[in-house]
C-alpha cells in the first residue's frame, strides 16, 4: 500500500516538476517476473521507473543510501533489497530470485551506480548472473533528463524535462542455456546495456528528427 502511495505521489510530482513523460509503456509485462533494467543518473531514477509502470517493483540499493534524508526514508519503505557489501552480498542475489520466483518484477541499474559524466558505463557481470538464473525477461529503458534534474552532489531539484523510454522485452533463452561461466554473464550485461544504448541513439534520432521540421 504505501508502495503505490509514493508512486503515486512521486507521479505526480514529476508530471508537475519535471514534465514527466512515458514512451513504450506497452511494453512492460502486466503480470509475472521481470527485470527492468536502466541507465543510472540520479537519486531519481528508482522512483522514475516505478512511476513509468503500475507493475510494482522491488530495488537493489546499497545500505548506506538508507541513512539519507528523505531519499533513505522512501527507499525503506518502497520495496528496498538493501545491499551490505556492494559488488559482494550474496544474500541480495538469492532474495532477488526469490523475488522473481514469486513472479514478482525487479529495477535494476546495470552500470551499479550513476554516471559522473552523463555517459552510459559498462554493465556488471551479476546482472547478467541474475538473468541467466532467474532466466526471466529484461525489459530495457533509457532514462533521459534525471541527470540535469537531480545532478550527483546536489540536493535541490532543477525544473527539467524528465523522460523514460521502454522497449521490448530481451529472452535470453540462448545464452540461458550456454556454459554458466563469467562470460556469459557478461554478454547478457552487455547485450542489456547495447539494448539501453540503442533507445538512447533512437531518441536522439528522433529528437533530430523532430527538430529539422
């Protein structure tokens, strides 16, 4: 319940503020388990994504994030999988899958963290460690405008345009089956963030597009 309080709130909020705007929501899945993985930019992308869908999702976020102000306070009540030791918790792997087990879905930032440069960051291996044993769907989306609104070490919001753009769901049902090894792990984290990179090149192209008329 307080789950779709705060989507709703931060909605809202973001339609308000930041002229928050959805393409591609046709995509997410409207029932069973599923990873919804994304750039990171800023503090605001967990809540950006879940208010993109009305499909509930659970986060992974490092333990320290909830001991901040405000942003720690959300995160503790909005279906947080807090991590220990960044990089090395088991324990967040096997409640992630049991997660999805339970057909639940699942917000994932490949890079593990956000950008200093607005530039997308290669993908983690576990990611692609979470998708070969969870062998669940990955629905890619591009977050565009978080990095200018809410930019790393500042703490006031600037009104800017804030928009998601979701594509089709990747079945890595090939790779699934392959060797389980490091490498193929990172080809899945690779294939994601390539999938995360072409929405990026998409917009951009149409933004271009759009302007020249």
């Amino acid at each position: 319940m307080f789950y779709f309080i705060i989507r709703w709130s931060s909605l809202v909020f973001f339609k308000l503020r930041l002229w928050f705007k959805v393409e591609g929501g046709e995509h997410v899945p409207s029932k069973g388990a599923f990873i919804f993985a994304a750039n990171h930019s800023s503090y605001l992308d967990p809540l950006l994504l879940a208010a993109s869908t009305s499909q509930p999702l659970h986060f992974i976020a490092r333990i320290k994030l909830l001991s901040y102000p405000v942003i720690g306070w959300i995160l503790k009540h909005a279906n947080t999988i807090p991590v220990k030791n960044h990089g090395r918790d088991l324990s967040v792997i096997k409640d992630s899958l049991r997660l999805l087990a339970k057909g639940k879905a699942l917000g994932i930032f490949p890079e593990g963290t956000r950008t200093k440069d607005r530039k997308l960051k290669k993908a983690k291996s576990g990611v692609g460690m979470l998708v070969y044993m969870a062998k669940v769907p990955v629905v890619p989306a591009y977050i565009e405008g978080s990095f200018d609104a809410l930019p790393r070490r500042v703490r006031t919001f600037k009104r800017h345009p804030v928009r998601v753009y979701i594509g089709k769901p990747i079945y890595f049902t090939k790779e699934c089956a392959g060797e389980q090894t490091k490498e193929t792990y990172q080809r899945i984290s690779d294939e994601i963030m390539r999938q995360i990179a072409n929405l990026k090149r998409d917009h951009a192209f149409l933004s271009a597009e759009t302007a020249g008329k």
